[in-house]
C-alpha cells in the first residue's frame, strides 16, 4: 500500500474542510448541480479523447498504482538475479523452474530459460512485454491529465453558467449572494478534481513508468546473462550500471 498517497489524498481534504468549517457551514459547500457539471463534463471531454475502454482501464490502473505501488530498487533486483544465477549455476536451467521470485516479468524470463528459448526469443518476448506494460501506463497517465485539464475549465463554465442565471435574477437583491456562491463552488470542484486527485495521480503513473522502464531492462539483461551461463559476480558487476553512483560506491566499499 502506498501510504504517501492516501496521506496526501487525506491532509490535503483535511485541510480544506477545516478551512471551510472555520469559516462557516458546511453545507453551504455542498451543491450536486455543481459536482454534475464538473464531473460529467470533464469525464465526458475524456471520452471524447480517449475511448471507454481506455478510460475504465486507465481508472483501475491508477488506482491500482497510486494505492498499492511498492517501488523496487534496482539494487534488490540485482541481488535477486544474482541469487537465481547461483542457482542455474548450480542447478542448471531447469533448476529455475523451482525458482521463487515475486517480480512477476522476472519469473517470466525464469520459465523462459527453464523452457530453453533461445536468447533472441527471450529478447523479442520481454522486450514486448516491457513495451506494452510501458504503453499502459502512459496511456492511464495521459487519461489522468486529459481529467485534470477538463476538471479546471468546466468548473469556470459552471461558473458562467449560474453567473448568467444570477444576472437574469437581478430583480431580487436577496438571491444575488447565493447565486454568486453557488456559482463559484463549480471553479472549486473543478480545482480539488484537478489538483488533489488527477494530476497527482497522472504523475504518479509517469513516475512509475519510469521505474518499471529501468527496472524491467535490468531484469531484461540479467536475465540474458543467466540464459548464457554467465558467473552470478560478473552479471552482478554488469547490472551494476543501473544503478546511482552513491550505490555503486556502497557495492564497491562492502566488496573490499
């Protein structure tokens, strides 16, 4: 579970209502023709971008990433591989069929060698399945963004909107201030929408392609060095490009 996210989602809502009941009732915040219109209207500029099945996909991907992610580090991965090495070493390729790891792309390469694929068979295979993983978190973040930019401009058009029906009601002095308020609260769902939901999450999904691109490409690799009987010391030295320069001297400092 993500915690960072749901404490995010959480301080960020707790801080709003707090403002809100400080300065007055709360109810007076809530108006469903308001959340109609910013919420229909931005999932309906979606749709139009995007089709429907992207968009379900998208939304349970996002879920899915922003409160279950667990990042896994490059060097854990590094010493996984090296670990399963050993054991084809030993063992020999069908050795890893008993293999257990819980990186499901790097049990995957596991079977392959177990099966006896040649190396450019499990090349073209991962390479694939990285590229399509990589394509469905892109496309989730840019459903996201596409809802975070919708989100914004349909709350100013409900705005418009009960501005409009304000000024056809100038005749009654009375019902001008809440007209006005409900107005505003459209430019306010579409803002929380926006900024406390969406984009954060689209960056999320950005940010986690670009882990599970490095880190599916190292798993990639290793897992070409273990198909060719490469000593688990050489393909731990190899793999050790991926990662920052401050592990690397860690790695180096526990060697000596």
């Amino acid at each position: 579970m993500d915690i960072a996210t749901i404490l995010g989602i959480l301080f960020g809502t707790g801080v709003v209502a707090a403002a809100i009941f400080v300065g007055g009732d709360f109810g007076l915040f809530v108006d469903i023709p308001s959340i109609l219109i910013v919420v229909g209207g931005a999932m309906a500029a979606t749709m139009i971008r995007f089709p429907i099945t992207g968009i379900a996909s998208a939304l349970a991907l996002g879920g899915r990433i922003a409160f279950t992610h667990k990042k896994t580090e490059p060097r854990q991965l590094i010493d996984e591989i090296a670990r399963l090495a050993e054991i084809a070493r030993k063992q020999g390729p069908l050795g890893l069929e008993n293999a257990e790891t819980e990186d499901e792309f790097l049990a995957k390469g596991l079977q392959y060698i177990a099966d006896g694929y040649d190396p450019e068979f499990i090349r073209e295979s991962l390479e694939r399945e990285r590229d399509l993983n990589l394509e469905r978190l892109e496309e989730g973040q840019r459903i996201f963004k596409a809802i975070g930019d919708s989100a914004p401009a349909f709350g100013m058009i409900g705005t418009l909107v009960g501005l409009v029906q304000m000024l056809a009601n100038m005749g009654d002095p009375s019902s001008i201030g809440p007209a006005m308020a409900i107005a505003l609260l459209t430019t306010l769902y579409g803002a929380l929408i926006a900024n406390l939901i969406a984009l954060p999450i689209a960056d999320k999904l950005a940010l986690k392609a670009k882990v599970e691109e490095v880190n599916q490409t190292l798993v990639l690799d290793g897992i070409l060095q273990i198909r060719d009987s490469k000593s688990p010391a050489l393909i731990r030295e190899m793999l050790v490009a991926y990662l920052p320069q401050k592990h690397r001297d860690e790695l180096a400092a526990m060697a000596t």
